[in-house]
C-alpha cells in the first residue's frame, strides 16, 4: 500500500506542452481513474508515474519517496498496457514470472506466485501456451497476471479494457473492481470510457489538454462538476446547458431561463452553494437529463416534443426549448405517454450553474 | 416430355474446365525455359566436365555426356590439386574459408542485431546521424576503403592474419546487416520494451530474452547473406588474409591459374564445383526462409 503524489508536474514535447502543473495526492489503496478525450495527456501522465517518460519540471513520489528520476524497475510498480504487451515467444507463464525471474527471486517462490495469480484470473489452464493461442480476453487476464505475480503496492492500467467487445469489457470491469477490493492495492488507471470510470473509481482526475480540470469523487464530478468541461464529459446523455440571466435580489437569486411559461420570468436558486456572491449578468444552467421532471402546472420550461428513444429500461425524451435541445430521462411508461408539447420542471436544487465566459462553475 | 423437363429441372453441369494454353502462356513458359537454360548451361558443363577424363575432354565436344562418369577429378581437385609447389588440393582453401567465415557470420550478426534493436528501440541523441552515417557506408563501394585499411589494419598488427580478415569482413557487413535489423525491430511495437523495463530488464536483457528470440525469420535472411557474401569474396581475402590464410576462392584461381604441361580441365572444373557447393546448398536448405523473413517485417511486427 501507498499514496502517489504528482508534484507540479510539467512535461513538453518540444514546444508542445502535455502536461501543465498537473498536482494530485493520491491516497493509499484508493482505485483513481484518469478520464478524458483522446490526446488529454492521462496516458503520458501514467507512463510519467511509471518512470517510462520524463518530466520536465515538477516531481513524482512514492510512498513519500521522491522517484522522478528513478527508473521504471526500481519504482515498485506493475503495469498492464493497451496492447497488452505480452512477449510473444514465451509461454503464458514464462510471461508471468519475467519480471521476477529477472530479479532474481528464488525458484519455488516464482511458481506459488504464478500459481496464485492464475487462479485469482482463471486462466490456470492456459499457463502452457503461447500468446498467439489466446483469445482476446485471455491475454487481457494474462497481462493482469503478470502485474500481479510482482505484488507491487501500486499498479498501472493503460486502457487495459479498449481493446476488447462490450460484453467481454463488462466482464473484465467487475474483474477488475474486485481485484482491488481483494488485494487493496493503490491502482491507477487511464481510460476515455466514462462508464468504467464512474464504476471503478473512488477517485476520477479528468483532464484536458494536459490540465486536470477536476479531481474528486465519482458523484461529486457528476452532481458537481467544477466546469462546463466535466459536465459535458461525464453523463451519457450530457448535461443539457441553457444560457441564462442570474438577477440577485433581495430575498434570493432570481435565474431566467428561455422558454420559461407558467406566468414567471425566473425561478429562484437562492439556495444555490455559490462559491462567491452571486452576481447579476449572463449565465449558463447545466441540468442532468434524469432531474427534470415533467409537470402539468408551476413554473416550467415549455417543450415541443421532438421524439422519444425508448431504452429499455427508461425512455429518454428529447425536446426543443425555445431553440434549444433538452433531453429527459423519463420511467419506461410514462415515455409512452408523452404528448405534442410538455412542461419540464427546472429542478433548482440539482442545477450547475457556469460563468459562460470562464467556464468556470460559480 | 420427361427429357426436357428433367433438362428445366437440372440445368447440365457445367463442362469441367479443360486445361487450355493460352499463346501468352506458352511464349510466358517458352521465356523462362530459356532464361533458366541461358543461366544454368555454363552450370551443366562445368559438372558435365568434371566427371570426364581428360581424354574425353581432348576428343569430344564440351556438350557430349561422359561415356563413363567418375569423381576421380573431384577427388584430386580435393586432395592433390596443385597451386604453385604445394599439392595439397583446395581443401586447404576450404578449410580457411571455413575458418573465415564462422567467426565473421556470427559476430557480424550479434554486433549488427544489437545495433539495429538499440536504433531501432531506443531513442538516443545522435541515433539519427548514426543511422545516416550507415546508409552511406552501405553505399559506399569498397575498393574506396581499401588502402586506408590496410593501413589501419597493419598499424595494429591485423593485416596478413585470420583475425584481419574476420575483422574486416564484420565492419564491411555491418551497414547492410544493421539496416535490416534496425527495419526488422522498428516493427515491434514500443510497449513490449516498455513492459520489460518495468518488469526491470535492461538493455541486454531484452535483447537476449525477448527481441533475439523473435527475430528467427530475420536471423536466417542475415545468415543467408553473410554466409554467400563472404564465402564468394575473393577480393577482401585476396588482401587481408595473408598467405597462410588465403580463402577457397583465391585458390581456386591459383589452381585454375598454375599451370604445368596440360590444362587439367576435368579437377579446373571439380575445384570449381567445391567452390561454389556451400552458397548453393546453404539456399537450397533456407530459401523458403530467405523469402518469408524479407517480408515478414512488412506486415506483422
């Protein structure tokens, strides 16, 4: 077990900077998840943690020890990559215990480790053959294995589920998740996946052109999101956003909305946690599919129904607002009812709001 | 009525395709027939001559087939051919050639493997003009580079010795050779490395455990190159190697060159097919290999 600390780190490719002042404690046995677009930066990051990039500025410790120019072997970590990197002519076994073959471990103790990794993946059958004969899935749990034979108090995840089909990256997910909860190891792990992040997580950083815009909790990205940035990322379907006015006034903060009927011009989001005064001018409201409600009086968006995409288990119905695509996420049934037009209720105790000019939430 | 109905029912097969030649085909066969003639009858005569004796030889065309075919050429071109005062056949040169090209195939290998793998694999300041500095070295003929190593060779005592010649022969392999390993490992994908060194391997490590053993394809098209280049030199050897060491080529033309009454044509042309035994079986047994490992690093890393 042990925290990662990621200190002001700066890392360039020539003129281009990947990393800006990225700055994350990460605590002991914690599962953290690096999210964002393609080119973000998250898997240099991972490769900076692991020693196999250099950083430029800025330091990268261990378990309290100061690592950034140790290299990758001495750094007591395992990672398991992308493309699952097994060595192509050795036996899934032989891949396994490599790296502790490597140094020099003595011989009984490589077999047991062997042995109890592949029956903690199931793959003890397979300890024969060579990484041509497996299945996709097969080498995934291979290359799981051979991180965990090291026992290492941190280990590294490259996109490891990217490359497999949906149901067998669903599989896997769960594997994962409880391999952390069994050996309770600090794990790191890189993915654009927004659904294995919020699932495996205790800890998400996401992260945009080389600058982590939020680090917390999976519900505080998602009911928080610190920017117009992160709403828009997490959550499928995104975040509806419409621009506003906030008006503060005496007893509360008036906010208008386009579209808004039911004799109003605002609804009041005084109870709002601003994180400053709130301010009068242009504002943009961020509101989850799934808190709007439909209603048949009060204060309420007016929507023109553009069509409803029955899901299964819930129905998510997508309106026009005063020009503006709002999607809500409705129980199965009452989808099948929605009429020509409806009422969406503004849920003011669930709503984010965001400076439109910084992005920024307020 | 039943006859065309069944014909309705059952359309009649289609004919089983006959072989037919096409006029293209044929003047296609008629051109290679003539090319492998054009390149393999100065081949058949010189082993159609060699199983002759020389009274064969003397009376009849070089075309008629020996009314009694014997090695005996071979044998004295083996055992009792002369070059100059010494008789003791091309064996000698056989032996020398031997002694010559094992310890240059293999170190010129290792050394240009390790090479290529460290170009191809680990980015290094100056990796680039040392690539560049290869491809014209590849380039450059080597009479060029003669005198000045024979200078260099006898400044540090190599020149005229086994070990001249060997070294000689791995410097010149190395540029091609360290090309195609250098494209063979720029093929494999980075995160193998990656993966090794965190599993705490270093450079030779990976090298010997994980790279060397992938490369078989590669190491068969290198060996195949080597082993025909340096047993067909006759310049380098002629140069470097000194007399005691002169390699089976140059004796051959010693042989073929001696002269002492009668031209012995049948054990000229015996010698002559020792000579050029080892490249032709060395294909024979690895060609397949030859073709699949220049195009294994073009698709698959």
């Amino acid at each position: 077990m042990s925290t990662i600390g990621i200190r002001n780190v700066n890392k360039f490719y020539g003129n281009l900077q990947v990393l800006k002042n990225v700055d994350l404690s990460i605590g002991s046995g914690e599962f953290t998840v690096l999210l964002g677009p393609s080119g973000c930066g998250k898997s240099t990051l991972l490769s900076a943690i692991a020693g196999l990039e250099e950083i430029q500025e800025g330091a990268i410790e261990l378990a309290g020890r100061d690592v950034t120019h140790v290299e990758p072997a001495k750094r007591d970590i395992a990672m398991v990559f992308q493309s699952y990197a097994l060595y192509p002519t050795m036996t899934v076994a032989s891949n396994m215990s490599f790296g502790l073959r490597v140094n020099r471990t003595p011989k009984p103790e490589i077999e047991e480790r062997v042995q109890w990794a592949a029956r903690l993946l199931q793959i003890e059958n397979l300890l024969d053959r060579k990484p041509s004969q497996l299945s996709g899935g097969q080498r995934q749990r291979v290359a799981i294995g051979r991180a965990l034979v090291r026992k290492t108090p941190v280990y590294l995840f490259d996109e490891p589920l990217s490359n497999l089909d949906a149901k067998l990256r669903t599989e896997m997910r769960v594997e994962i998740k409880r391999l952390h909860q069994t050996l309770g190891a600090t794990m790191i792990y890189v993915t654009h996946d927004q659904i294995e992040a919020m699932t495996l997580a205790t800890h998400i950083a996401i992260m945009r052109s080389g600058v982590v815009e939020q680090f917390g909790h999976p519900e505080d990205l998602y009911q928080r999101p610190a920017s117009l940035f992160v709403a828009g990322f997490i959550g499928s379907p995104s975040m509806n956003f419409l621009p506003g006015k906030l008006s503060p006034n005496g007893s509360g903060v008036g906010l208008e909305l386009p579209g808004l009927g039911g004799g109003q011009q605002a609804v009041d989001v005084g109870a709002y946690p601003f994180a400053a005064p709130a301010k009068a001018g242009d504002i943009t409201a961020g509101l989850r599919p799934e808190d709007i409600e439909l209603v048949n009086d009060g204060p309420a968006l007016e929507g023109k129904t553009l069509f409803v995409e029955p899901m299964g288990a819930d129905s998510l119905a997508w309106f026009d607002v005063a020009g503006h695509r709002v999607s809500v996420r409705l129980k199965a049934d009452d989808g099948k009812r929605v009429g020509d037009t409806a009422r969406l209720a503004v849920p003011t105790d669930k709503v984010s709001l965001f400076d439109p000019s910084s992005e920024n939430r307020v | 009525m039943s006859v065309a109905i069944d014909q309705v029912a059952a359309p009649p097969a289609p004919a089983p395709r006959r072989f037919q030649m096409k006029p293209s085909r044929i003047g296609l066969y008629a051109f290679l027939i003539i090319s492998a003639l054009f390149f393999l009858i100065p081949l058949l005569i010189v082993f159609n001559t060699s199983l002759k004796p020389m009274d064969e030889i003397r009376t009849g065309d070089i075309f008629d087939l020996p009314i009694d075919p014997s090695f005996a050429a071979w044998a004295e071109a083996w055992t009792s051919a002369c070059t100059g005062r010494n008789c003791e056949g091309i064996r000698v040169g056989f032996w020398n050639s031997v002694k010559i090209l094992v310890p240059s195939v293999i170190f010129s290998i290792l050394i240009s493997a390790i090479n290529g793998y460290a170009l191809a694999q680990w980015r290094f300041k100056g990796s680039e003009l040392i690539l560049g500095a290869l491809m014209l070295g590849a380039f450059i003929p080597y009479q060029v580079i003669l005198y000045p190593m024979v200078r260099i060779l006898s400044t540090v005592g190599l020149y005229g010795s086994l070990p001249g010649i060997i070294v000689v022969h791995i410097i010149f392999g190395l540029p091609v050779l360290t090309l195609i390993f250098r494209n063979f490992y720029s093929g494999i994908p980075i995160e193998l490395i990656k993966a090794a060194r965190i599993d705490g391997a270093g450079f030779f490590r990976i090298f010997f455990s994980i790279m060397l053993p992938m490369s078989t394809n590669i190491l068969i098209v290198a060996v195949i190159l080597q082993v025909t280049g340096i047993w067909n030199d006759y310049l380098l050897g002629l140069i470097f190697a000194g007399r005691e060491n002169l390699p089976m080529t140059v004796q051959l033309n010693n042989i073929v060159g001696s002269v002492t009454g009668e031209r012995t044509f049948n054990v000229d042309m015996a010698a002559t097919m020792l000579t050029a035994l080892p490249p032709l079986i060395v294909y024979f047994l690895s060609g397949r290999y030859f073709v699949r490992g220049i195009t294994a690093g073009a698709v698959k890393g």
